[in-house]
C-alpha cells in the first residue's frame, strides 16, 4: 500500500521556516513592521500540523485554500502609501512609527 507524500513539501516549509527565522529577528522587526500572524499554525496552535497534514492530504480545493493563505501580514511602520494627489507619487515616510491606529501604511504577505 502506497502512502500519500507531500511532495517534499515539508522539506521546503522547514527551509522557509529556517529563513523567516533569520529575517524576523534582523529585518522584520517590532520596531519597523506591524506583523500580524493569519497562518494554520496561529490559528490551530499546538494542532496545526495534524490540520495541515488532513488538509494537505485531501488535495482538492481546501488544499488551494491552505497553500495559498499567507502565514503572516506585515504594516511598515515607517511608510505611508502615496495619496491620490498627483503631486503626491512617492511613499511618505513617517517622522516615527506608526501606532495601531495609523491608516495607510505599506502592507504585504509572507
């Protein structure tokens, strides 16, 4: 009897994990960036990765779903999108860091 394999899937999520890692503690830092956790491991906590293995294993369109959910959300705490003025095209960079409340900041997955 055959089992299902993720295809090398762990391999590459331990890799990931290694070099997030490494980023979070000298790139994606409190101080610069609002980081909001959104993936299965926050969401399910201590069963995440019997969820995963369910989900993954299932290869149909909860698969898609979990593949492609970010694990994370990050606000740059230090810029501001441009506003629809055309005289204004460049980010504004912020004289300090944002707080919780600020509206408008760079935003992007991992």
């Amino acid at each position: 009897m055959s089992t299902l394999g993720s295809g090398g899937f762990s391999s590459r999520s331990d890799r990931t994990e290694s070099f997030v890692q490494a980023i979070e503690s000298t790139i994606l830092t409190a101080e610069r960036y609002f980081n909001i956790q959104t993936g299965i491991e926050h969401r399910f906590g201590d069963q995440a990765k019997p969820v995963h293995d369910l989900l993954y294993n299932s290869m149909g369109p909860t698969t898609d779903l979990l593949r492609y959910f970010p694990d994370n959300l990050y606000l740059d705490r230090h810029r501001q999108k441009p506003t629809w003025e055309p005289k204004l095209v460049a980010p504004r960079t912020l004289p300090e860091p944002a707080n919780q409340k600020s509206i408008g900041l760079f935003s992007f997955f991992r």
